[in-house]
C-alpha cells in the first residue's frame, strides 16, 4: 500500500446505537485508506450486522478498539476534531471539512490524530466536545442537515486522504490521452486541410470561410486533440474529398 | 431553503440491487441540497428498505423518476459524468470530483446536468460509460477501491454542493458556449450520423465499428458541444454522404 501519511489518524465512534453504522464507517474508513478504529462504548459489538454492512472492511472491525470513554480514546493524540452537525450553544472553533483535513494531515506528521464521531441521534455532548480542538462541520441542506454517521465519515476521510494525497505531491487525475497530443503544428495541417475539404465539397463559403473555421477551431481546441484523433478526421476528411470509398483508417486496426 | 444553483442536478443510478442503497442514496441527496432521483430498472423500487434507509427523505423516493435506459434518463441533460471506480482498458476523460463537481455546476446554470452511479458490484458498462462527457474517479485506497454507492454519492454530492456554495458568490470564467450546450439525445443522434455517413463512405469498417465510434466519443464528449457545433459537424457529414456541393452551412451566415 502507497503510505502517503495517513497512519496516525483514527476514527473513534461515540455510543453508536446501530451496528450496522458500525460496519459501514469500517468500509469507509478502508475505502480511504484509514486502519484505527476507536469505539467509545458501543451499543452492539460485535455483531453480524456490522461485519455484513463492512463488506471486505472487516480487518478493521477485527483489530477495532473499544474502551469505556472519550478520554481514553483520544489520550495519546496530538489533535483532535470533532464532527458537529449544528451550531451549538457553545462557540467552539468550527472549520469546514478541507480545512480541517489540512490541520489533521499536517498534525499527523508528528503526532497522533483523532477525528470524533458522535451517536446517530444526538452527536456529541457539549462536555465531548470540549475535548476536541476544533469542530467540523458538513456544510449540509439547512432543511435537512443530519448526515448518517457513515456518510458522515466517508466525507470527512475523503477529504484527510485528498488532503494526504496534495501532501504527498500526488498528481490528481485530469484528461490524459493514451496517445502524445497533436502539436501546434499538426492542428495547423489539420485546420488547413478541413478548410480545403470544406472548400471543395462546397460547404465552406469561400467568400468568408472565417466564421465556420473560427467554430471548428474553437471547438478541436477545446478537446486538446491527441495526435491519433487528428489522423482519425484528416483520414475523414480525405474520404469525403474522393466522394467515400477511400482506405478504411488503418489506424483504428492497429490499437 | 437557499437557492445555491443545485435545482438542475440530477442523480442517475443504474440497475440498482439493493433497495437500503436507493434510499441512503436518497439521504445522501437531501442532506447536499439535491432532490431529483433518477432510477433505470431498478431490482426492486419501490420497498420497505429503501424507505427506512431514506430516513427523512422519502419525498426523494416519491418523485424519483423510474425509467427502462440510460438513454432515457439522461436524454434531456446537456452534461453527463459517470463514476468510475477502476481504470479502464479504454481510457476516457477522468476527472477528480472537486474538478468535475465545478465543471458541472458550471453546466447547470444554463442546462440539465447528470451524475450516473453504476451498479452495486460492476459499475457501469463501457457502452454506459461512453455516453458521459466525463468519467469522474473517486481517488480511493488502492487495495480496497470500491465505495458503497450511497458513500460514493455523499462524496461527489458533497462536492457538488461544495463547488455551489464556493460560485454562489462570484462568477468564475470557463467554457461558456454563446449557444445551448448540446443534449445527451442530440449527441446520441450525431453519432448515429456520424457511424451511418462513414458506413456509407467506406471509412468504418461495419464488422468493426466500435473503436473508431469510441474515439468519436471521447473526443467530442470532452470538447462539450454545443447545439450549433452539433448542426455543423452534422452538415459536413450530410454534404460528405452526398459527394460535395450541398447546400453552404447556413448557420454562419445567422450570425
């Protein structure tokens, strides 16, 4: 497994009624690359429930941690943070979830973290959560504003693993051909020859071919060609300047 | 309840097994402020277990519309980005979901946009996959990939709603077409164009289409057309069928 410095962290459940929950905030956890899970006193664990709804998870239900209270949870950790749906009566430092993440990543460089999640119903008491240094909330629907504990968690440790991921310098996917992309050069050769094609099947108007060019040069931009697309449409463009019958394009066959 | 951009969005879920998933898929969407549900044959909808796991959310569940295809769920949206857990033996457009969830509330502010969730063990096809503009990955654990659908579904909601809230305020610059973008039905009617015009002019080979189709695809799904590219590219190839000099491309001269 890459390490990319997310073993310090560690989730600790509060009271949790649902097994069920139990097993799925495993499964999230792993999705994301986290191991240690705390529990605080669950109400059901183990159970089938929880290992059913942990899928493949259930190594971390397996070398789970359960302990009587919140304290001796989070004793060794350096930073902790706790999950809170609402405002509370009490003002507690409240950062948004990627904020968040960047404090926790950061913090697990040299210490153990914690981020702490309340029972299904009513999160986490005002004396729990003194205890954390920073809340966290889930900017939700104000109408309808509590997440699933598990859901809850899936977003929470997404966030710590693109936080561990920006961390560890690792490149985020975007568009990337299997192919080398065309050069300046080649769309140049492209553009000239759709205007010749165009020209010649007498779709352009010759009069002010710029407009339509300008579109098509618009759009082929925008898709940043590959160098094997360029030869798909030249090849397109050549059979429809012999009137078809041309080479079938050799190049779909060779991949 | 604060209107932040999300009322376009819809959630796509493709022959979903499990009724507990529709509904915590259905919970995960009203937590993010997202209320239209889309289900293509599900196994079994409407059920006690997708209720219960709906929580408060059973009003999702009640307008959710069932269809028979993908086709159908997505004709009228003008993007569409399909969630990939695994890297395919095709590659197409990935986008990470912070990425993607901008490129998609961008769309929505001037047409329908899509989010299709694959099947509980399988995913999504590669004929399904090939009728999204983009694919979108959730950058998991390597050694233990694959999110429950609901998990997955908070996460790209989450930054669905995250991206939202962030363009609430300000108007950022990207693609902006000055034309509709493009449907998924009209997009679906240009590549049938598209495989019948090169058919006839012997540039597809008809015992091997798909290749050359595919790469038509993710060619034009990532440019993102719009509704006038879409005439265009459709008069080239009606003057292409007839040998040449079909009628000049009126629509640069409308403008």
């Amino acid at each position: 497994m890459m390490t990319i410095g997310l073993e310090n962290l560690r989730v600790v459940l509060v009271n949790t009624s649902h097994p069920g929950n139990i097993g799925a905030v495993a499964r999230a956890m792993k999705n994301m690359g986290l191991s240690q899970l705390y529990l605080v006193q669950p109400l059901k664990f183990p159970h089938a429930e929880a290992s059913s709804r942990a899928a493949g998870a259930d190594d971390l239900l397996a070398s789970a941690v359960v302990v009587d209270s919140l304290d001796e949870a989070i004793a060794d950790c350096q930073l902790v943070a706790g999950a809170s749906a609402r405002s509370r009566t009490i003002s507690w430092p409240t950062l948004a979830p990627r904020e968040c993440a960047e404090q926790m990543i950061d913090a697990a460089r040299t210490g153990k973290v914690a981020l702490v999640m309340g029972r299904e119903r009513t999160g986490l008491s005002n004396a729990e959560l003194e205890k954390c240094h920073y809340l966290v909330h889930i900017p939700a629907n104000s109408d309808y504003s509590s997440l699933n504990v598990a859901a809850a968690t899936q977003v929470l440790t997404y966030e710590l693993r693109v936080a561990a991921l920006a961390r560890a310098g690792e490149a985020t996917k975007t568009w990337k051909s299997d192919h080398p992309f065309a050069t300046a050069g080649e769309l140049e050769q492209l553009y000239a020859h759709f205007e010749t094609a165009l020209t010649e099947l007498g779709f352009l108007d010759p009069d002010n071919p710029k407009q339509l060019m300008r579109r098509l040069r618009r759009l082929f931009g925008r898709a940043h060609l590959d160098r094997i697309e360029v030869n798909i449409l030249r090849g397109i463009l050549t059979t429809a300047q012999k009137g078809g019958k041309g080479p079938r394009n050799k190049v779909t066959r060779d991949e």
